[in-house]
C-alpha cells in the first residue's frame, strides 16, 4: 500500500464527520449507511491499477471478488 490509500481513508474519515465545517461533506456524511463500507471502499478504490482497461471498471470486479473471498455479505459487497 502506499500513502495514496491511507490519505483515501483519512479523507473518508473526514467526509464521514456529520459536525464538519463544510455543509456539502456533512450532507455526503449524512447519506453514509455504513462507515466500515466506506473505508473499505476508500482503501481498495485503486485496486484495478496496472491491470488491462480502465481501472475503475477492473477495480470494481476486484474489489466485488475481494469482498466475497473475504465473505462480507451481499450488501457491503454491493455498497463497495
């Protein structure tokens, strides 16, 4: 991993604060079903790089691969 991914997650944590400064943040806070959902997303969102094609269209079939290998549930399989 490198620092790429772990600044994607501490700018969802920062997202996900329902108090913040910025309205339109705490409006995507406030849409949030699932925090755990979103920082999964957050850290495997480039995860098509270096793969053929497009990689946000790769990194959703892996990520939804990751997701049922690793036997989250049908729901934040979908959300991520």
């Amino acid at each position: 991993m490198d620092v790429h991914l772990w600044r994607a997650v501490e700018e969802t944590l920062r997202i996900a604060q329902r108090d913040s400064p910025e309205p339109p943040l705490a409006g995507v806070a406030a849409e949030l079903d699932s925090l755990d959902d979103a920082l999964l997303a957050a850290l495997l969102h480039d995860i098509g790089k270096g793969w053929p094609g497009d990689h946000s269209t790769v990194g959703a079939q892996l990520a939804r691969a990751f997701c049922r290998r690793a036997q989250f549930g049908p729901r934040t399989t979908a959300t991520v």
